[in-house]
C-alpha cells in the first residue's frame, strides 16, 4: 500500500512507522536497558460475525469530530483510492465493501469480519473462483437499493490504470483479462475500453462470483478495498465528478468536499445498522482539515482547549511534541502497530557479493539514523530483522535473523573485515538524498559518516524531494543501494514476497533477479493458503541466507494523539490510522 | 553698477582684515571622507555597533580556532546514539535536561547531536562570507552601472536604465526558488561540488537582484554632477571619459557607495538566513538560517537552541543597520549636529 506520508517515499529518512502495541505505556522508560522489541497483533478471521454491531460498552452519540492533518487528501474516487489516508477513511465511515476489517478489543488487533457479503466469500479448490453473497436491504445514500451488478461496475473501473493510475492493481494481476505472462493488459478497464469487459464477475441472483487468472487466495482481503465497492452503473458516467462526491453506503456520507483541503462528513439516514456487522455511527459530523501546520496541530491537541477536546490527529506527533505530550497526558497517546518496514536494498546487479551486503548490514548505524530521521526510537521505528512483519501470515516463526545484529547494532570492525574479505574495502557506495528535506540531509550525514567508517566510499547524490522518488524507481540512476518502505495491502504473505523479491515487481528496489526464486513464488501462489504460508515462510529465509537481497533496518509505528473527550480510538494496524468507526465523544 | 562708496569702503575693509584670520586661524582642506570619520569618531552608537561588528568579524575568522578552544567541532563527530538519549532524542550532556557543560557550552542538537557552538560559529562565518561577498559584489556593478548610465546620454542610458527597471521588476524569490533545484540536479553527484555551486549560486543571485538600487542612486548623482564646472572643464580639456569617470565623479559619490555598502550587508545576513529557512540556501555547511528551521519544533523544551542563532542575527543585523545609518548621517552634508 502506498504511504501517505510523501516523505515516506523517502523512506527509512522521514516517515511514521510501526510501534509499541496498543494504548501508551507507563512513561518511565527513560533507560537504555529498554526492549525494543514490540509485540505486533495477529488478523484474523470470524465469518460469523453478525449484524448489527456490538454497541461499544458506555459509548455516547452526538458530537462533531474534528481531524487535523499536516498531509493534503488524494483523490476520493474509490477505485483510485490507494493512500493510507484516503483508504481508510472510505472504508471506515463511507463506502462499505464485501468484508471488512475491525478492531477486536480482546486481541488488541485488527480481524477481518464480513460486510456487504454474508460471509469472508467461498473459493473453490483453487482459489480461481470467489463467491460471495451480497445481504438484503443495503442501499446507498440516495435510496436505491445496492445491486450486484454494481460489483461488475465496480471491478471494471478498478481495471482501468488510464483512468486511474494511481488506483491499486490487483484486479489486474489476478483476475481474468487482467495482465498476460508478460504484462500486458488485456482489458483496459471501464472508461479506456467501453465497449470491452473482463468477464470476470458473474452475478447469479445475489451471488456475485470472481474469475481468476491464477490462484488468489487473498481475495477477501482486496475485497476491503474502496475499490471493490459497489458504484452504480447510471451515477458513474463521469468518474471525475464522482470522485468528488463518491455515493455512500456506509454511516456517513460526503457534505462538504474540497479535494486535498478539507472534508465534512455528515450521517447517511439510508444507512442501517441492521446490515452491518462492525460499523457504529455514534458521532453526528466529521470535519476534516488537511495540509495543516504540523506542529501548530500538535499544540492545539496537546492544549486541549474548547473544541479541541473532540479533535484528532492521524499523523505521528513530532518527536519534541510527544515528549510533551508524554508528560501532560500521556493518556490521549495512542500508540501502536503501523503497516510499514523499511529495507535499505543494496542494487544487486552492481553490488554482486552477499558478504558485501552482509558488511552493509553491519555498517549502516540503524539508531543514528532514526534519530537523525526525527524517529521516536521504540515507537515510530524500532528493530527488525525478518522481511514478513509481525502478525501477518507466513511470518517466520521462530524468529532469525540472517545478519545477526538484532537488527540494531552497528560494528564497523566486523564490516571492514567483511569487505577485507570480499576485497572491497574502499568501494564507493552512490545513495540518494533529498538536500531540501533537514532530516534527509542529517541521515545522509550519519549515513557517510558510518560507511565511511566501515571501509565504503560514500558518495551522497543529492536531489530534491519532488524528484526523490521518480530518481529512485528509475532502475537507471547511478547509485549502488536505495532506501524504502513497504507496507502491508493485507496480512498475508503475498503482499510480502513478490513485490520485494520477484523479478521486476515494483517494489523489487534491489532489482534481485533470480530464475528459482521466481519459480517458487509463483509455486507457492498455488497452493492452498496453509501450505502456501509455510512454503512462504521457508522461502523467504532461504532468500535471505543465501541471497541477502535487503537489509531490514527497522520496523514503523504510529503516535497519533486525541482530545480528552474522544473516546475508542485505536489503532487500525492495517492501515496504522485511527479506528474511525469506534469513535464516541462523551457529552 | 558700481558700489556706492561707503560700501565699497567697507568691502575694501573686510578683504584687509582677511589676511589677519589666515594668520591665526589655518584652514586645512578637509576631504568629504575625513569630515566623516571625524563626526563618526564621536557617535557613540557608531563605536559600539563597529566594535560588535568587529566581533563577529573575529569570530568568523577564527571559527576553527574558536571551536579548537572550546573542545568542540562542527558536523557529526559523534554517533548520534552515542550522545543522545533515544527516547527523548535530546543530549545526554547539557541543556535542556541537564546542566551546562563546559563539553557542549550551547548544548548538543536533538536528532544529530551536532555540537551548537560550533553550528554557531561556522553559521557566523557563513552568514558573513555571504554578507561581504555579495555586497561588494552588488557594489561594483551598481557603481559601473550607475556610472555607465549617468555619464552616457541617449541609447546606452536608456537601455541601461531599462535593464535596471527588468531586473528591479523581477520576482527575487521565485528566482531563488526555481534556480535551488536546477543546482542541485547539475551537481548532486558530488557533495562538496554541490556546496560550493550553492555558495556560489547564493552570491550570484543575491548580487544579481541587488545591484539595481545603487546603480539607480549613482545614477541620479552623475546626472547632476556632469553638469558642473569641475567635469565641463575637465571635458574641455580633453580628459578622457574613463578618468572622468574613476577619477573626477568616483570621489564625489563615495558617499552614497559606502551608505548603500553598509546598509547592503544586514540585509544579505538577513537574506541567507531566509533563504536558509526556505530550504533553498546553502545545506551543506553550517548557516544559522539552516539551524533556525532545525530547532523551530524544539523551541518549548529547547528554547536555547533557536534563541543562539536568532539573538546572532538579530544582533549582527542591527549592529549592521545602526552603524550603516551612522555612516549616512555622517556622509551627509546637511546634517549638522
């Protein structure tokens, strides 16, 4: 999933990142003795989930909450809607979808229930067919009953990447007339090709049934997305005017819409509790406002006068406004697990020796650049050693760690010995870094000093924040390792390994090619899921120990902070923003 | 007409008592320059803004030493997770949670541990390497130009005064704003090429937006000079223009040259701080402009860290500023005190 945050996109320099696990700790954990390691909470699964709605024990109605956030809001259109922030909140207030996913209080975590559908959908023996059962009686704002053939629709957009370019492109990769072998599209969505279909979807009364290309056991998962929600036929002629009025079907609708500055959500009367399994329409309005001053919101929450009771941020507090607000009221921090690990991938077609990345891995001065990054160590970003993150399947149990440093410890001894032995020693080593972005400019400090230090030749390049990310995916720019973050689309093993490790995927920074690897990716993609999450597992400590592709330097982690009357805010670690659906004020 | 006898008498008298006052009283010709100093030499706010301007030139100069003397050094000297605490991400040493060291007399930076003072002196010398730089660079072209402008008739002086009008009409920041990128692409392969074509860059485009207001100024002054007898004659005989220029009108300007120099420099200071702060100045050395942005979130818990570059600009600048308008006065010839 792509990172709200843009200097995310930079990556392990400046974004949020994943963190302690639920509600905030007891403060006094000023030592160094501290464990950083943190506990991530499991997803699961109940298809027996009922509605309506446990109601949450003392929660209130009434009140309008208001959402301050320094980020701007992209686009709305739910078939392009593929930011954190633009995710999550259709998702949890406006647009429902066949399953969902919602915080269980007695996990502490995130489990998939359904939603639309009467049940997380059946596959065949394959996983190349999903059926899923759409409930009776849901209808969208505007009062017209919600139609299978809406899904159809829907689908057909999610294929269109002309329209949407930003859209996510699983319909694509997995389902019929997706991309070929060698993708190319075969049906170009909605809008670039009316007159075409993927014949995918098939509706049989109220059963709406998936065809895949291959094997796609994750399919209830990508039927969380904004982008498989029902859109109507007859209202989406114009996907531009759509985008800024996209019909509801979930507790709140869109009022007041200014793309990328401000949102008011108000209640949709046509939703019914009585449909839906997990969603709460407690608060009367949402008033949204983006592209505000960081540390002004900050101070606002902290100081917690007037309206700012009922007022929240999604973003992570900056480092000198968390230690305030850890010692004026540590309470309304919310802390937790967010869906993002950060990898430096040294370029495999220039950096061809395992033992040179093993000394990369001993070189890079893990905590110097967080805190150079503005991390709050052991919230925003805290060790990992492992590619498939805690609590998603096929996470490798029990724990390794390939270059056995904790996924923290720098020693620049035993990398120049490392690269004595590779015969390297003094090797430049080309790296990006934003020269208009403070922090980028202090990581790419520590970062010279440490390679230096280890035997590298550092060579900082410097760009801007605007081109840092184009320069980085550009297979061509002359540098020998880059630094990112990958988030989770959903808790499974695929959203892991092939976009990292197989050739040419889009986020195979480390452009690590290898014929096996392929192969047994794409083995693992058919088998059953059981089998599939420990084969994924095996895998990817195979790559690891012989292959050394990536090097994890760290874990995220959110710190959002509230108002002292808003009540049920949590972390949502799929999307590490607020649970937006379990939200009360107290009257 | 003739003088009326009794006051031709009188005239008479007044030219016999002259010779008497020459005798007591000798007049030395005193250069416009010399009146100056004389009046400033008993300004006092003259003397105390020259001698904290002086500071801070020896301060420049000797940033390297300064630092030496003081222990510390500029840039990441230490593993930042060596010196600072991980949860608080500020020192381990010195404010704002501990007391003052002598190790880190301003403290160590949040996130890079980067020692203060030395930001602090190494931002000194850049601040006025730029200042200086760019306001004699500034000052020579406006005075060619000026002098060009004014001494010329006709074409050349309209063109001049139109590429003045062009370069006066254009907007500064956005100049500054789109060059930074551009640079930075050309030279980002290499870090220390990057900071010097930013430091040159900086020069460049301070200079190159600044130059205008004195050409303007001498401009007006050369017009109303040309006319006067002194430049007539030496036109007459045949000086030629170069010497008129340089030797004839130069000297009668000086004024307005080092009233326009003095005043440039607070405000190119002030400029590479902003710039600084806009992310389009110089990143690859020490400025304060950069340490101002730096410590702007940390100021509720860390106010010292903004307050020791904003009080140095605040109190270079105004020294700059008093001292540049102690000049003015003592330049100008109307004012008497």
């Amino acid at each position: 999933m792509k990172w709200k945050k843009p200097m995310a996109a930079i990556g392990a320099l400046a974004l949020l990142a994943a963190g302690a696990c639920g509600g905030s700790d007891d403060g006094s954990d000023t030592d160094s003795e501290r464990d950083l390691d943190i506990e991530g909470a499991g997803l699961a699964q109940d298809p027996n989930v009922e509605p309506p709605a446990a109601e949450i024990e003392g929660a209130q109605s009434g009140g309008t909450v208001t959402v301050l956030s320094a980020l701007g809001l992209n686009t709305m259109h739910p078939s392009e809607a593929y930011y954190t922030n633009t995710g999550s909140i259709l998702t949890n207030l406006v647009t429902r979808t066949l399953t969902q996913y919602r915080y269980n209080p007695e996990i502490e975590g995130m489990e998939l229930v359904p939603d639309l559908a009467t049940d997380l959908g059946r596959p065949n023996e394959d996983f190349t067919e999903w059926t899923f059962t759409l409930r009776d009686g849901v209808r969208y704002e505007d009062g017209t009953e919600v139609q299978p053939e809406d899904f159809v629709t829907a689908t057909e957009m999610s294929f269109d990447r002309t329209q949407f370019p930003d859209g996510a492109e699983y319909s694509n990769e997995y389902f019929l007339n997706g991309y070929d072998e060698k993708g190319n599209p075969l049906y170009e969505g909605r809008y670039t090709d009316p007159n075409g279909s993927c014949e995918c979807v098939e509706v049989n009364g109220n059963d709406i049934t998936f065809k895949m290309a291959r094997p796609f056991p994750s399919m209830n998962y990508w039927a969380t997305f904004p982008a498989m929600s029902p859109i109507p036929a007859d209202k989406s002629q114009d996907p531009d005017q759509y985008a800024l009025h996209p019909l509801s079907t979930g507790p709140y609708m869109f009022d007041e819409y200014e793309p990328e500055t401000s949102l008011t959500l108000v209640k949709n009367p046509e939703w019914d509790p009585n449909t839906d399994p997990a969603r709460h329409q407690y608060v009367d309005q949402w008033n949204m406002e983006f592209l505000e001053d960081s540390s002004a919101l900050d101070q606002v929450i902290i100081e917690d006068q007037g309206d700012a009771q009922t007022t929240l941020t999604y973003d992570n507090l900056l480092l000198p406004d968390y230690q305030k607000a850890k010692q004026e009221a540590p309470d309304r921090i919310v802390e937790g697990q967010d869906p993002c690990q950060f990898y430096v991938y040294p370029d495999t077609r220039k950096i061809t020796d395992p033992k040179v990345r093993e000394a990369m891995a001993w070189a890079y001065p893990y905590e110097d650049a967080w805190l150079a990054g503005g991390e709050i160590v052991g919230v925003t970003r805290s060790p990992e050693t492992q590619i498939i993150p805690r609590g998603v399947d096929g996470r490798v149990e029990p724990p390794y760690d390939v270059y056995g440093n904790g996924g923290r410890e720098t020693d620049p001894e035993r990398a120049r010995q490392l690269l004595e032995e590779a015969g390297k020693v003094g090797m430049p080593l080309r790296f990006l870094y934003a020269s208009d972005d403070p922090p980028s400019v202090d990581v790419k400090d520590v970062l010279v000093r440490a390679w230096r230090e280890a035997g590298f030749d550092p060579k900082p390049v410097a760009t801007t924040v605007a081109e840092f990310s184009t320069l980085r995916a550009d297979p061509n720019t002359p540098i020998d390792y880059r630094t990112g973050g990958w988030c989770l689309d959903w808790p499974a093993w695929d959203s892991w390994l092939p976009p990292l490790f197989q050739t040419d995927q889009y986020a195979n920074y480390s452009f690590f090619s290898n014929k096996q690897v392929d192969q047994r990716i794409r083995e693992i993609q058919n088998l059953p899921p059981e089998e599939a999450t420990e084969a994924a597992s095996e895998l990817e400590q195979d790559i690891m120990e012989q292959y050394k592709p990536v090097i994890p330097v760290g874990k995220g982690g959110v710190a959002m902070m509230h108002g002292s009357r808003i009540n049920g805010m949590e972390v949502d670690s799929v999307y590490g923003l607020p649970t937006w659906r379990d939200i009360w004020i107290s009257q | 007409m003739a003088l009326p006898p009794i006051e031709a008498d009188e005239a008479l008298h007044h030219v016999d008592e002259v010779p008497e006052v020459a005798e007591t009283k000798v007049i030395h010709g005193r250069s416009p320059l010399r009146i100056a100093f004389e009046r400033l030499r008993h300004d006092k706010v003259a003397l105390v803004s020259a001698v904290v301007v002086l500071f801070f030139i020896l301060v420049a100069v000797f940033a390297p030493l300064i630092s030496k003397a003081f222990g510390v050094e500029e840039g990441i000297v230490e593993n930042p997770s060596d010196v600072l605490d991980p949860t608080t991400s500020y020192g381990l040493e010195g404010p704002p949670f501990h007391g003052f060291t002598w190790d880190h007399p301003l403290g160590i930076a949040p996130s890079t541990g980067k020692d203060l003072l030395a930001e602090w002196l190494y931002g000194a010398r850049t601040s006025l390497e730029v200042a200086f730089i760019t306001a004699i660079a500034a000052t020579v072209l406006g005075i060619v130009i000026g002098l060009l402008a004014g001494f010329s008739r006709g074409w050349l002086d309209r063109i001049i005064s139109f590429v003045i009008d062009l370069f006066l009409s254009f907007p500064f920041i956005l100049g500054a704003l789109s060059l930074a990128p551009i640079l930075i692409n050309r030279w980002g392969q290499d870090a220390e090429k990057l900071d010097q074509a930013q430091f040159v860059s900086l020069i460049l485009i301070l200079s190159f937006f600044s130059w205008m207001y004195l050409a303007r100024l001498i401009r007006g002054e050369v017009l109303s000079l040309r006319e006067r007898e002194f430049i007539q004659a030496a036109r007459v005989i045949g000086v030629p223009t170069r010497r008129i220029l340089f030797r004839e009108l130069l000297p009668n300007l000086i004024a307005p040259i080092v009233v326009s120099f003095s005043l440039g420099l607070p405000a190119f200071v002030a400029a590479e701080a902003g710039l600084a702060y806009l992310g389009i100045g110089l990143t690859e050395r020490p400025t304060w402009g950069q340490t101002i942005v730096d410590a702007q979130p940390h100021f509720e818990i860390f106010p010292l860290f903004l307050w020791a570059p904003l009080i140095g600009i605040m109190v270079l600048v105004i020294a700059l500023n008093l001292l540049g308008d102690s000049l003015r006065d003592a330049f100008d010839p109307k004012t008497r005190r």
